[in-house]
C-alpha cells in the first residue's frame, strides 16, 4: 500500500515568508508525527497528534511553528516569519497507534525547506 | 533533555565484513529502534525491539535491547555495497506520546 507522502519534496523560501508543508499519513494510522532534520544531525521531534489533536507540541521551537491536522488524517505544519535557521528537511511519520510500546513509526521521504 | 550517543560516527569498511554500531543513553527506554536513512529519503525502519535482553534478526542484521534499558547495538553481517547509507538508532521513553529521540546517525561506505 501506499506509504507516508509528503509535498512539497523541496520549498525555497525568503526569510519572513510564510510556508506550510503537508504530510498524508498511511491510511488507517491515528498518530502522527512531525520532526525536524538538520544536516549531519538525526531527526529531532516537533510535534505528535494522535487523531485530529495536538497531543504533545514540547518540540515546537517558537511560536511561529504551528501544525494542524483537522479531519485526522492530513496534516499540515505552518511556519510563520521564516528564518535562516529554519532550513531543514521536515520529515513526517505515522503510526497504527500512538501509544508506547509496538509505535512503530513509518517516515515520509521529507520537505527540504530552504530559507535564502 | 535526553540524548543518544551513537558510534561509531562513521565506518568506512570492506564488502563481506561484519559491521557492529550501538548507542548509549543516560535515560531508560522501553522502546528502541534502528533506522537506515538512504539521501534524499525518509528513515526506513529495520529492526524494533521492545523488550530488556531481547536480541532480534532481520535477515544479516540483528539487534539488541541492553539489560540496562540504557543501550543498544546493531551488528550487520557480510556487508554488501547496497548497505551503504546512514544508521539511526532511537528510543522511546514510557508514556503516551511515542515521540522518539534519535541518535546522530552512523554513516557506513562499504567498498566493493
């Protein structure tokens, strides 16, 4: 079946823009996740919805990142007032379950998000 | 917060050895997981393991959950050129997010 996709697969922006990324999750999986990686770095966690709720956002590094998934299944991540620091590729993973143990986690192929 | 310290950083080794990584952590997991990143691709899943002790096989590959709760390894036998990318180990901790905490990554080359 199909697996997790993301658009777009690469986003170049100016600093100040504003940029939204969107990720479809496996069909069926009620959590998703959303990290952020940097170059030469492992991923590293934003933000976890289990169904159309934000369950846990600690990862969020401002207020000028926001994501949201209304019906549950899509999920887009907003990025207000870009910076230069923000360019990294912005992976998308999904889950059956969102509870611990058996979360295995199935990752989209990322957003390389650009700030010039 | 927590962290993961993965090693080596990198392996540069020859087709048809044995290659062995782990990661440590201050903190305990009840969840670990390694992961193969290929460029310009997402993680790819490759072993889970969720219980102390357990050792798991997939296909040459297998892994280990330390008794301690605090490390893992992952050996990868008779290595072969398509090995080639960047290996992530991540745990989880218990509670209700699932969010995971990833190592900085391995970066194996194999030479044919």
């Amino acid at each position: 079946g199909a697996g997790v996709s993301q658009t777009p697969s690469n986003k170049v922006t100016e600093k100040g823009k504003y940029v939204e990324l969107r990720c479809d999750p496996i069909s069926g999986h009620t959590a998703l996740y959303w990290y952020r990686q940097s170059l030469g770095q492992g991923p590293e966690f934003l933000i976890y919805f289990q169904g159309t709720g934000a369950a846990d956002d600690s990862g969020l590094p401002n207020d000028r990142f926001f994501a949201v998934r209304p019906e549950g299944s899509v999920s887009t991540l907003k990025i207000q007032r870009t910076e230069r620091g923000d360019s990294a590729v912005y992976l998308c993973a999904s889950s059956p379950r969102g509870l611990t143990p058996y979360n295995e986690q199935f990752f989209g192929p990322g957003t390389r998000l650009t700030v010039l | 917060g927590q962290q993961l310290n993965q090693s080596p950083q990198s392996m540069f080794i020859q087709e048809g050895e044995d290659v062995s990584m782990n990661c440590t952590s201050s903190s305990i997991f009840n969840t670990w997981l390694w992961y193969k990143q290929d460029p310009g691709e997402g993680p790819v899943l490759l072993i889970a393991l969720y219980k102390a002790g357990e050792l798991t096989s997939n296909g040459r590959l297998t892994a280990q959950f330390g008794i301690t709760r605090k490390d893992s390894f992952l050996n990868i036998s008779a290595s072969i050129p398509s090995d080639v990318g960047i290996y992530f180990c991540a745990g989880q901790t218990s509670g209700n997010t699932g969010k995971l905490i990833f190592g900085q990554g391995t970066t194996l080359q194999v030479k044919p």
